[in-house]
C-alpha cells in the first residue's frame, strides 16, 4: 500500500506526473519535450553553484583572515603592555652586574 501523496512532502507533490502510456519517450508527462541541452543547462547552473560557493568560502576566508590578523595584533599590543614591567626587573637567569674592583660599585666613573 502507498501512502497517500500529502505524506510524501511538497517535493513529491511538486514532482511532474510519469508519462501517459503511449506517450513518446524524452518527455516529462507535461506534454512538453526535454530540452535538447538539458545536460549543458545542467553544467551551467552547476558551473554558478560552485562559483557561487567559491565566491562565498573567499569571503568567509578573508573575514577570518582579519580576525586573526586582528587577533595578533592585539595579542602584540598585550605583550607590550606587559612587557615593560618585565623589562625592569633582571631575567631569574641572567646574574646581577658584579661590582667593580676598585670597590665603586657598578656606576660608570
């Protein structure tokens, strides 16, 4: 048994009725023939989608891009911000400048 065709969704609804018995084949029941070219329409409108999503992922590209520029930049800013700080006090591996031997400290004369 076959569900009745409003449980088969709009796209079997919106779907062109199989072809009349005795009705010649290369048509879609609609009385029209298909087209010659249908297989370059086909392309063409396949050719569109996909320079459609090209077009569509370089955009997303270059937005991301910008924001990872954005990103380091900011992170470049914070690390200046807190670089001074740190610059102030000596690296825990570099050892304090040793006194002179005269006995002047670590002054220049």
């Amino acid at each position: 048994a076959n569900p009745p065709a409003a449980n088969l969704g709009p796209a079997m609804e919106a779907a062109p009725p199989a072809p009349a018995e005795g009705e010649p084949a290369g048509t879609d029941g609609s009385g029209g023939a298909i087209p010659e070219n249908l297989e370059e329409m086909v392309k063409e409108r396949l050719d569109a989608r996909e320079d459609s999503i090209r077009r569509s992922l370089e955009a997303k590209k270059r937005r991301l891009e910008e924001e990872l520029r954005r990103a380091q930049e900011a992170n470049q800013e914070l690390e200046k911000a807190t670089q001074p700080a740190d610059a102030a006090a000596p690296a825990p591996d570099e050892p304090p400048p040793a006194p002179k031997p005269d006995g002047g400290g670590t002054s220049e004369p």
